[in-house]
C-alpha cells in the first residue's frame, strides 16, 4: 500500500507468508486444533485478512481510541491508590478481566460481543463484590460465599447488592441513563442490555428513535430486513455508551472511596 503523508511518500508493505511461515501455521493449527489446513486455505485467508487491513485500519484506530479514552475512567485512580494495586485489581477481578474482553471485541469491531460481555461483567462483578462483603463477615472464603450466589440471576444480585449496600438504589440504572427520555421506552435503562441479548428488535428500534438516532432506510423492500438494518444501524454507539457505563461500575466497585 502506497499513502502520501505531507507530501511524501510512505510505503507499507506487509511481506508475504514465507514457506516457513505456512508450515508454523499447519503445525499450530493442528497440534491445538485438530485442523489439516492446506496451503491454499491459508493463501486465501491471508489474501482476505490483507485486503480488510488496509480498508479497517483507519477504524481499528478509531476503536483503539475509543476503549483508550474509556479506560481512563479507571486509570485516573493510578496516583491515589499506586499503580502495583491498580494493576493488580485489574488483573484480579472478574468485572475487570470481562471488560478487558469487551474492550478486545469492540476493537475488533465486534459491538454486539461487547454489549454481551458487558453484561457478563455486571453480573460477575456483584457476584463476586458480594461474595467478598459477605466472607469478611461470616469469616469465611470468597470461594465458599460465591457458591452460594451463582444461582442469582442479574436483578437479584442488583437487588442483594443494594440490600447489602454495595451499591445505592437505582444507582446501576442511572449508570445506564443516556437521556430521561429513553425510560419512556425501557423504564429500566439497564435492561437495554438484555434488549440486545434477546434481540428485541421493536423495542431497539423504539428506543433509538427516542434519543433521537435517524432509522430511515432507503431502498429495502423486505419490512423484516428494514427492522434489522434499524436495529443494527447504531449498535457501535450503544455498544461505547455500554462500555463507559460498566467502566464506571467497575471503579464504583473498587476504585471509589466508599467502595472500600
């Protein structure tokens, strides 16, 4: 690929798979995962991966960007509690570890996994916020406190979390709170993520159109592909607005003051 940059030209070129290469891929492949691959699967896909760069690459950056400048809603607390315990928290908690996983997918321009994980990530992360509350009191193991809890589904551990003051009432909902409009649609704006989980297209498409996102399309013909494509058109947006929204959960959970 040739791009000209202030007048100069820059050339980036990604050398094709040498012989050795191809072979290292076949024995990874079928070492790990049972897969005979064959030289011209590989060319084909490297040929598809190498076309998808140069078009994505401006949007890679720009998710990159995005999960960056999310990050630092936790990131800010490095000064206050050290960077050693910051990066321990990060690698140690579920909430975390999740929201590293969804951040990866949105990167890779996957939002739908990311509203997925987000809500994976919610759900462990009361989960086990409450297991440790509960272990301090009863002087057990979190291991043994978060057995206990693995049948609640997620409003019961919003429920239990708030009973049990790890979180104010309601304080999960105004986290998910994009404009007071949008509680006409979803009363309970945190069930926005079950909306995408379900694939709920009517009350997606009602609840876009209430904070105001245009869902005209021009051209369609089938009514049901018309829906998907309104449903689908601003999951990117929804998936960033997720994303922020569990981030500040996270730093709710473990990095604010009163969430010692």
């Amino acid at each position: 690929m040739v791009d000209k940059i202030h007048g100069k030209i820059e050339k980036n070129v990604v050398p094709p798979l040498s012989s050795s290469r191809r072979e290292r891929i076949k024995k990874i492949v079928r070492f790990h995962y049972g897969i005979d691959a064959k030289d011209s699967d590989i060319a084909w896909i490297d040929k598809m991966l190498r076309n998808n760069y140069s078009i994505l690459h401006d949007q890679h950056v720009i998710n990159n960007l995005v999960t960056v400048n999310i990050g630092n809603i936790y990131r800010r607390h490095r000064d206050r509690i050290g960077s050693i315990k910051l990066e321990k928290l990060m690698m140690d908690k579920l909430i975390f570890k999740y929201l590293t996983f969804a951040s990866m997918c949105y990167r890779a321009n996957i939002p739908i996994a990311t509203i997925l994980l987000c809500r994976t990530a919610i759900e462990a992360g009361l989960r086990e916020k409450l297991a440790e509350k509960r272990a301090k009191e009863h002087i057990k193991q979190v291991w043994e406190e978060i057995k206990t809890l693995t049948h609640l589904r997620l409003w019961q551990l919003i429920q239990q979390s708030e009973d049990e003051g790890i979180i104010n009432k309601n304080e999960l909902e105004k986290l998910f709170v994009i404009d007071d409009k949008m509680k006409a649609i979803i009363p309970n704006p945190r069930n926005l993520l079950d909306k995408y989980i379900h694939a709920d297209l009517p009350t997606i498409i009602a609840f876009l159109e209430t904070i105001g996102v245009d869902t005209r399309v021009i051209g369609v013909e089938d009514i049901m592909q018309e829906k998907k494509i309104q449903a689908e058109a601003s999951i990117d947006k929804i998936a960033v607005f997720i994303l922020a929204a569990t981030s500040r959960l996270a730093e709710r959970l473990y990095l604010l003051a009163n969430s010692e």
